[in-house]
C-alpha cells in the first residue's frame, strides 16, 4: 500500500514537472501581467502622451527594484527546486521561510529609499516639467509599496517551483481584474470616486498587489507539503542564506547591469524629444508579447532542470533545455512576423500622433533581430542558473551589455543618427553576442559542476523516465 502511494505521488510529481503542465500557466500568467502593464498605458495615455512616458520612466527606476528583490526571490527559488529533487522537502520549507523574511526586509528598505530619493533619480535621467510630475506621483505610491512586490516575488517562485503554476496563474488573473477595476474607478472618476488620473493608477496597482499577496500566503500553505513553521521565518539559516545569496547576487547582478544599461539608453531617448520617449514606451509594450511565449518556456525549464539538477539527472536537463531553445525560438518568430504585419494598427491603439506612430512601426520592423536572440538568452540563462551556474551569465553580459551594447547605442544615435532605430540595433547586437557564447556554455556542460544541494543518497537505478515537452 505505501509503495502504491509513493508510486501514484511520483507519478503526480512527475505530471506536474512536465514542460507543458508547467509553461501554459506561466505563459497565461506572464500575458496577465504585460496586459496589466498595457492596460496602464493605455488608459494612462487618454490623461496625455506626457503621462504615459512620465510613468514609463518611473518604471525604468521602479523595474531595477523589482530586480534586486529577485536576489533573494530567484535564488530561493533554484536552491528549493534542487533541494525538492533531491528529497529533501524540509530543508526547502526552511528555505522558504528564511527567504520569505529577507526579502520583506529589503521590500522595506526600497520602499523608504522611493519615498525620500524618488525624485532625485528621476532627475538623474533628465526627466523633467509635466512629464516629471506625472513620473514622481506614481513613485511615490508604487514605489512607496514596493514591498508587497517583494513578498509576492517570493511566493510565486516557491508556488511555481513545487509545480503549481496554474495557481499562481489563477491568482494573477484576479489581480488583473482588480487593477482593471481600479483603473476604471480612479484614473476616469467613475463611481462617485474622484478623477485621480495617474495617482489612480498607481493606487490601483499597490491595492491589487495587497490583494494578490494575501492569496499567495493562503496558497504557500496549501500546496506544500511541508508547511513553512513560523521558527522558519525567523531563524535564518547561514548555509541557507549563503546558498540563495550565491544564485540570487549573480542573477540579479546581472538583470540589473542590464535594467542600468536600458536606463542610460533611455537617457539617450531623452535628448531626441519627448515623441521619441513615448515611442520607446508604447513599441516597448508592443514588443513584451513578442518574447512572451519564451520567457515561460525559460521559466518552466529552470524549474524543470533545478529538479534534474537536484536528482543528478544532468543528461536530461541538457537535452530538455536544448528542446525547449528550439520551441521557443519557432514560437518568437511566429509572433514577431504577426506583430510585424500589423505592427501600424497596433502603435494607432495607443496614439493618433502620426510621427509616433511612424517611429514605432520602424522599430518595430527591427524587433526580429532582437528578440531571437533574446529568446536564446532566456531560456539557457534561466537554465545556467538553475544548474547552479550563476556567475558566467554576469562576466558575459558585463562585457557584451557594457562594452559594447553602450557605446556602440550611442555611435548609432548621435553619430550616425538613427535615432530610435540606433538603440533597437544596439540591444540586438548585445543579444545575439551573448545569446552564441550561452549556447557554447550549456554545450560545453561546465555547468555540472555547480550543483547546490547532495542528493539524500544516490540512486542504483538510472532514471529512465524523460519529460514530456
């Protein structure tokens, strides 16, 4: 009988860690929070073009935040997928809990720095008059409760990596609802609520973030098998500490370099005018749900291959992320080429400005050279940090994003003057750079020998089974 239980929960354990159980939600997901962020321009840009880049350069600042909660939000989230395959379930509660209390200590400590320098940094990027106004109100309050998005990282990775992502799909979709909800009652005035424009929407966001973080805290506790004790959120761990810091440090290192880089090209944008700057913004949008599809089979394989890892399953993991380059390459080009067909209609969604509309559908047209290798860069990456391989990512895109992809923005923009077309070209030399030496990485298998976590004890029988992708 117990043999048959164990047998029926490999089995579940096994459905839940396939690459299609677990990428469609993830996609679902991820599509629910770029329509929150389209939603938000779009309803934005009916108070003015102004508004709309004032909050996307609050964004660029707010985005780089978000980033260094995932120092502690992906690297718990990799250090419980191996502990998960090797057996080890307790230890991956414990490192829920501690992970859980760093990150809400960072959250808070963000949020005091959004409050009192907001509008300094946003000066530094030469933000300034209407635009600048719009883009302080919206740090203030969505930077003000950055925190709640540092519980909600956290969360939704540990969910996600015990195989429940259609939950935390689920869970997205009611935020989605009431940030839309919140939208139509304080940006417009509906209701007897007063027209709030974009305080409303900010304050909007911040409420369904509370919201979604409170189901995310009921859900933690239903999903795992053992439960997160409150001694866990307290006792911090060194080994556990020391673990997630090793993945997460590197990883967001790397997504920050990367987010500073996307910031100066924005401080590049500034100096051709305030069309350019919303241009960039609305083709930005446009261009998310092109590599959509490939940022949730990157996300599905890492929690795939941290499981592999774990297991000391490494052939499978380096076949399953050479498979799952290949799915998501054909489906980036699928969508490229339908947004590129209707890329004119599209920009018109947002704006009636014709010089907008023409910069954006140019920039547009160059999307695929850029997001193909981008597609390349997230899937091996996700997985290189999810073998324990976080550091080589880093030194590459150090090189590539800084090196090069800077200097050679601003050639383009200011001595050859392309103006928008310039930057687009500039990240995708960048992509296409990193996205060949990550390909010799995950082929050359150095990655094997980062693994976190020993499994409890080695398996006399080879694993057979492969997952379904």
């Amino acid at each position: 009988m117990t043999t048959h239980a164990a047998d029926a929960s490999e089995r579940s354990e096994s459905k839940r860690l396939s690459l299609v159980h677990l990428t469609w939600p993830i996609f679902l997901e991820l599509f629910l929070f770029m329509l929150m962020g389209s939603v938000d321009t779009f309803m934005i840009s009916s108070v003015s073009d102004n508004a709309v880049s004032g909050v996307g350069a609050a964004n660029q600042i707010i985005s780089i935040a978000i980033l260094l909660l995932e120092v502690i939000g992906s690297g718990a989230a990799i250090v419980v997928a191996q502990y998960l395959g090797s057996k080890k379930k307790l230890e991956a509660a414990k490192v829920t809990g501690n992970a859980l209390t760093l990150n809400l200590a960072v959250g808070i400590l963000l949020s005091i720095i959004f409050l009192v320098f907001g509008g300094h940094m946003l000066r530094l990027l030469n933000v300034h008059g209407d635009i600048f106004v719009y883009a302080q109100s919206y740090m203030q309050i969505v930077g003000g409760g950055i925190f709640l998005q540092a519980l909600i990282n956290a969360l939704a990775a540990t969910i996600r990596t015990h195989g429940f992502t259609k939950e935390t799909m689920v869970v997205s979709l009611l935020m989605n609802i009431l940030h839309v909800a919140g939208n139509y009652l304080l940006i417009f005035g509906h209701l007897g609520f007063p027209a709030m424009g974009v305080e409303g929407a900010a304050i909007s966001t911040v409420f369904s973030r509370l919201a979604c973080l409170l189901i995310f805290f009921w859900l933690m506790y239903r999903v795992m098998e053992v439960r997160v004790e409150w001694r866990y959120y307290i006792q911090l761990s060194k080994e556990y500490v020391r673990k997630i810091l090793s993945i997460g440090i590197p990883s967001a290192f790397e997504n920050i370099v990367y987010q500073v880089c996307q910031l100066i090209f924005t401080l590049y944008v500034t100096y051709l005018g305030a069309e350019a700057m919303a241009t960039r913004q609305y083709a930005n949008n446009i261009s998310m749900y092109i590599y959509l599809f490939s940022m949730a089979i990157g996300m599905g394989t890492a929690i795939i291959v941290g499981h592999y890892v774990g297991s000391r399953r490494n052939q499978d993991a380096y076949t399953r992320v050479f498979q799952s380059v290949k799915w998501a390459l054909a489906a980036t080009v699928a969508i490229d080429l339908i947004i590129i067909a209707f890329r004119v209609p599209l920009m018109s969604l947002f704006t009636d400005n014709m010089a907008i509309i023409r910069m954006g559908a140019q920039v547009l047209l160059l999307s695929i050279l850029l997001e193909t290798g981008r597609t390349v860069n997230i899937v091996i990456i996700n997985s290189l940090r999810a073998s324990g391989d976080a550091r080589f990512p880093v030194y590459m895109g150090l090189i590539s994003m800084v090196c090069m992809s800077l200097p050679l923005g601003y050639f383009l923009v200011f001595r050859l003057h392309l103006g928008l077309a310039g930057i687009w070209l500039a990240i995708a030399a960048d992509e296409w750079t990193r996205a060949v030496i990550m390909y010799f990485r995950w082929r050359s298998r150095a990655w094997e020998r980062h693994a976190l976590v020993e499994p409890v004890e080695p398996d006399p029988v080879p694993a057979t089974a492969t997952t379904a992708g």
